[in-house]
C-alpha cells in the first residue's frame, strides 16, 4: 500500500501497488511514483506490506527496494518517510529501526 502525503504530513491519496500470493509480490518503483506525481501535492510517501509468514524482519528484498525507493524520491523531491512491515504480531517499521 501507498499513502502519499502534503507537505502537512496529512494522506492526501492512497493506492494498491500490488497483491501478491503467499510468497511474494513485485513492488515497481516506476508505478509507486507515477502514482505520487499523479497525486497533486504529493511531498511524502509511506509504503506498507504484509508478512503472510508472521516475520516482522525485512527481507533482503524489502531492504534492496527500500533503498531504491527512497534514492529515487531524492530526484523527485518525494521523501520516503518510512516503510512498514506488518503482520498479526506487530509491526516493523525502517524508520524508527534508523535504517532510512
């Protein structure tokens, strides 16, 4: 999921980037900020995922796309305000885990 926010901090638009299957999805950086810039005011994002498997530890891969979003957004002067991982346990949240 996709939340975009103003330069308030207040959800301006949210979108569906992907559904995945039990073991995976694809995650398109390409389709998460043609959404943000179609969202008129757009200055911020959120990302947020499930984990079907109960691991509040980001993978490899949420990792790698993470950091991809967040050099992409410096371009666009879009910040990546965090990415959450959430399961029926908790929550895993790169921002407050100082990784972005």
């Amino acid at each position: 999921i996709l939340l975009c926010l103003n330069q308030n901090n207040k959800v301006i638009g949210f979108y569906k980037v992907s559904q995945g299957g039990t073991t995976g999805t694809v995650c398109d950086p390409k389709i998460i900020y043609t959404v943000a810039l179609n969202c008129a005011g757009t200055t911020s994002i959120i990302l947020s995922h499930n984990h079907p498997s109960g691991s509040l530890q980001p993978s490899r891969a949420d990792e790698d796309i993470t950091r991809k979003i967040k050099d992409g957004g410096k371009m666009l002067d879009i910040k990546l305000l965090d990415h959450i991982i959430y399961t029926s346990e908790g929550f895993y949240s790169f921002a407050e885990n100082g990784i972005l």
